[in-house]
C-alpha cells in the first residue's frame, strides 16, 4: 500500500525525491544516477510468463522483451500533484501520467542496490 501524506511529509523535510519498492515500502537509494519527476526502477524477469487465452495457455512469453518494475522514483512535484487517495502501485503509475509528467525508465542492473 502506498501513502501519499507519508512520502509528501518526507520531501518536506528536505528531500528531493523518494523512492518507493513496489510492494509499498520506501527505501534509500543514494546509488541511483539523476533522473527527471519520475522514474520506473526495472529489473529483469526472471518468472515464467505465459500468454493465455480462455483460460487455456497459448503460448510462453520472451522474458528478454519484458522486465519487472522494482520500484518508483518520485520528485516532490510529482508528489504534491497528486490525490491522496491513492493507495496500489497502479493507481499511482497512471495518475502520474494523468497529472502530465512522464515516466523515465532506470534499469537496477545499471545501479548497485
């Protein structure tokens, strides 16, 4: 679950940005390079991935086309832009589009964690 009011207090403590695991958790990652009001942290996937089709699998998916979301990084402007009521990564991905800032993808294998 993400808390809007909880990550908004912590950039008004001086931070420029926060970062948020996936699962909700927010983390310290000094190690990430600069990026813009929002970032995706991507990862490579490693589970296996299947199309499906009435319920009946089609086919196995390329994982080297796909990779997971590990966490989001957010600039204080993008926090203060948006509602508070949201509370599940996915809400949060697509309300930051909405709101008119654009996602900039980071890849975890390019950082050390």
């Amino acid at each position: 679950m993400i808390d809007i009011l909880a990550l908004r207090k912590l950039v008004e403590t001086g931070k420029p940005r926060v970062v948020v695991e996936a699962g909700g958790r927010v983390v310290d990652r000094e190690d990430l390079p600069e990026v813009g009001s929002a970032a995706l942290i991507t990862g490579p996937l490693t589970d296996a991935v299947k199309a499906v089709e009435g319920g009946l699998v089609q086919e196995s998916l390329d994982r080297d086309s796909l990779w997971s979301i590990e966490g989001l990084v957010l600039s204080r402007e993008v926090l203060l832009a948006l509602d508070e009521g949201l509370t599940t990564a996915e809400e949060l991905i697509s309300a930051v589009t909405r709101a008119g800032f654009e996602w900039q993808l980071i890849s975890s294998s390019s950082s050390s964690s």
